[in-house]
C-alpha cells in the first residue's frame, strides 16, 4: 500500500470521529457502572460479611 492509497480525512470528519469516540466511552463507562451497582444491589451488605 502507498501513501497515495491512504484517506485524508476533513477537519469536519476529524471532529465527527472524535465525538463518536466520546459517546461510546461515555456509553461503555456508564455500563460498566450499571453493572458494577447491580452486582453490588444483588448481593447486598452481606458481601462484607463473608469470610477471608
């Protein structure tokens, strides 16, 4: 493959991949705490008091 072969993306196209970027580190941050809170909701506080 050559330079010649390559895309040259836009400023416009630039600033559009990075917002996308954004939203799905955003969207995937949020679930892993979504899940982090629903596991701790199902066990309840008795996750504390288990033994070592």
């Amino acid at each position: 493959m050559t330079n010649n072969d390559l895309v040259t993306m836009t400023d416009k196209q630039k600033k559009a991949r990075r917002s996308r970027n954004i939203a799905i580190g955003l969207a995937l941050g949020a679930l892993v705490i979504i899940f982090y809170i629903a596991t701790i909701a199902k066990f309840g506080p008795s996750i504390l008091d288990r033994p070592l």
